[in-house]
C-alpha cells in the first residue's frame, strides 16, 4: 500500500513542479564567438534558478526557462542582454499557466515627433580599431546614442567607420574621444591602457 501512494504521489505531485517554470527566448544580435556566448550565459546566471540554457550561435537565439514565481518579464531580459554586451532584437515568453508575451526592438522605439526643420547632414568616415561582432555593435551603439547622429556602420573587414549627422550638434572629435573611451582605438585618439583591457577577450584586438 505504501509503494501505491508514493506512486501516485510521483505522478501527480512531479509534473506540476516540471510545469512551474516560463519558457523565455531571445535574439541576441552581436555574439561573435565561444567566448561571447559564455559571457552572455555568465549574465544571465544572475537570474536564480536559470535552467535549460541554449545558445545558437547561428541564429543568436538564446532559450532558457526560469522559476514562474520570479515573475521576470521581458524588459529584465532585454536588460540582461545590454548588460552584458550586446543588443536584444526580440523576445518571448510563454508562462507556466499559459500565458505568452513577446517583445521586439523596432516596436519598442518611441514615436517620432513632429516634423522638425531640415538639417544638413554631414557623412565621414573615420578608423577605428576592433576585432568581432561584439565590437561592432557596441561601436555603432555607443555612436548612434550620441545627439545629432542619424547612422553609423562599421566595417569590421576595412576597420571604418561610417557617420552621418547634424554638424551643428555633433563633430568627429567627440566620436573619436567617445570610443577610445570605449577601449577601441581611432585614427584620432589611442585608448589607455586600461580601457583597452577591459575590452572582452575576443574584442582585444592587435594594437600593434
């Protein structure tokens, strides 16, 4: 009798614990190697009770299912994700009771305000030295959040770096001093020391 109950209680009690979990999955844009995805998956093992961690390096997909009680919510995750390094293009979730939420980055930007007078962009080219996927989205991130500029793309090939922007609000003096800042060393400015070693390891390229 006693072997019928534990049995019972093996099938009723276990699969209510299996199902008290949320199924999480993001795009990580930016992971460039072994190396960017256990910093990432490093980041994450902040959230207590993390399991099931997958990382296509492919795809940048990351899965995961965390503990429902956490009551973690997309905006955490897309946190974890700038956090250590890297962009969130979207997310989902599906809850333990059933629930699902996603998240992408394009919705997510705020509206455009009205109309404003036209202004005359200025587009240049600038060297900045970086090594992976990992530079290139926090180069061009680290650019486009500064005022007045509209695009930067960096070639990771050529080492140059695209800018287009507002003159009167923006110059390439303060683009250079603001990734050397940054670690990456520019055809201005040479980054110290110090913040070139706090460079991730795939991203400490050749200063030679």
């Amino acid at each position: 009798m006693k072997y019928i109950i534990i049995l019972i209680a093996c099938c009723f009690v276990f699969p209510v614990l299996g199902q008290n979990t949320d199924e999480f999955k993001v795009q990580v844009d930016g992971l460039g190697c072994p190396f960017c995805a256990y910093g990432l998956e490093k980041t994450f093992d902040e959230f207590e009770g993390i399991d099931d961690v997958k990382i296509d390096m492919e795809t940048g997909i990351m899965t995961f299912t965390l503990p429902a009680d956490l009551s973690v919510d997309l905006e955490a995750v897309s946190d974890k994700v700038v956090k250590a390094g890297y962009t969130a293009v979207e997310s989902s979730v599906v809850k333990a009771n059933g629930e699902a939420a996603a998240w992408d980055k394009a919705s997510s930007k705020e509206p455009e305000e009205d109309e404003v007078p036209a202004v005359t962009l200025e587009s240049t080219t600038l060297m900045v030295k970086g090594n992976c996927g990992m530079c290139k989205t926090r180069i061009e991130e680290a650019i486009l959040g500064l005022e007045g500029v509209k695009e930067a793309s960096w070639d990771e090939d050529t080492q140059m770096l695209s800018v287009t922007f507002d003159a009167s609000a923006q110059n390439m003096s303060n683009v250079s001093t603001t990734l050397a800042n940054l670690g990456h060393d520019t055809a201005l400015d040479r980054a110290d020391d110090k913040d070139y070693q706090n460079l991730h390891t795939c991203c400490q390229y050749n200063r030679n």
